[in-house]
C-alpha cells in the first residue's frame, strides 16, 4: 500500500519539462546513423506568445545556418507553436504527452508553408523504463507520432519514433518520410550534451 502510494506521487509529480528540458544555452549534438552528419539543437531564452511562454530550439547541420521551432512546455504535454513569431500556428501541435499508461492524440491542422497543406496526425506516448544514455541509465518515454501532409495520393507521410530520457530530453529519433513510392529513412541518435547556464 505505501509501495504503491509513493509510485501514484512520483507518477503525478512527473512533468513534461522533465523530459524535455528548456535550460537556456543548453545544446545536444545528434549523429546520423549512416551518412555521419551531426545535427546540433540549441536552446534559445524563453520568450512571451500572447501571454504564454514559449522556447525556442535551434536545429542546424554543418551545412545549414540552423532553422528554429518554437515549443510550449505544459505540465503534461509539450506542443509546437511556431516556426516563425509572426507566423502562429492556429491550433499547437503536440509532440510529447504525459498520463497514466499510453496517452495518445489526434491532431488536425495545417503547415506553416505559404499553402497552408492540411495536416493530420496521430501520436501516442509511452513510458519505456529504463536505458543507457551517455552513460548513466536514465527513465526514457518513446513518442509514435504518424502525420500526413497534404491530400490523397500526393500526400507526404510522416512516421517518427522519438525518445526522450528524464533531465536529458530527445535521445533518438528516427524519421521515415513517404511520397508516392519514394521513401527516405533518418535516424539521429544523441552523441554530446552541453549544459546551459
């Protein structure tokens, strides 16, 4: 009975923010599995949206200046809401969502692009225990999320894996894009971490 109070605590004091840390400054470098290209994301300082705080993380390549997304972190989910300031998404889309068990969510929206595409997905959320992540074992939760761009057959379609470990944030992502009969795998795995200020 004690046992099972103190996990139910633990269980209800767990935040969104935990696996997905917003410390200014803060930077992970991701490798590539197979070309060997690093993909470094940075933290920006917090910003106001209307009243609500939003982060932004810079995502650059050695070949790209970077190019930064806009995330609200809430107690049980964290959503984009933004590629660009000026530019708002009309509904956040989720990217992480906490509860009891698998959560999962629909979401129905349209891109950031000057068409506006619809975009549809789906996600779902899972508590994965433990793994090894730069050396220490650390509680992770992997994120299914399966997304389509557009319509009917010209439609892109997303299907992305991602884990975030507790006080570390996104560890592995896998991405595997489909158009038409065209498809194109990534997988970027976490190498470094830089603490923020």
């Amino acid at each position: 009975m004690i046992l099972t109070l103190i996990c139910l605590t633990a269980m209800q004091a767990m935040t969104a923010a935990d696996y997905f840390p917003t410390t200014p400054g803060l930077v992970r470098t991701y490798e590539h599995d197979k070309a060997g290209d690093l993909l470094i994301n940075k933290i920006g300082e917090p910003l106001d949206m209307g009243g609500a705080t939003v982060t932004p993380i810079t995502e650059s390549t050695g070949a790209s200046s970077g190019k930064t997304t806009y995330y609200r972190v809430e107690p049980d989910q964290v959503s984009i809401v933004a590629y660009d300031l000026k530019h708002p998404m009309l509904t956040p889309m989720p990217v992480l969502k906490l509860g009891n068990g698998e959560v999962s969510w629909n979401y129905e929206g349209s891109t950031a692009s000057k068409f506006g595409e619809r975009l549809r997905a789906f996600g779902k959320a899972r508590s994965a225990g433990k793994r090894n992540v730069l050396g220490k074992k650390v509680d992770v939760i992997v994120v299914k999320l399966s997304a389509v761009v557009g319509e009917g057959l010209s439609g892109l379609m997303f299907d992305q894996t991602t884990v975030y470990a507790k006080g570390i944030g996104m560890v592995e992502q896998t991405t595997v894009q489909t158009l038409g009969k065209k498809t194109i795998k990534d997988k970027y795995t976490l190498k470094d971490i830089e603490p923020g200020k």
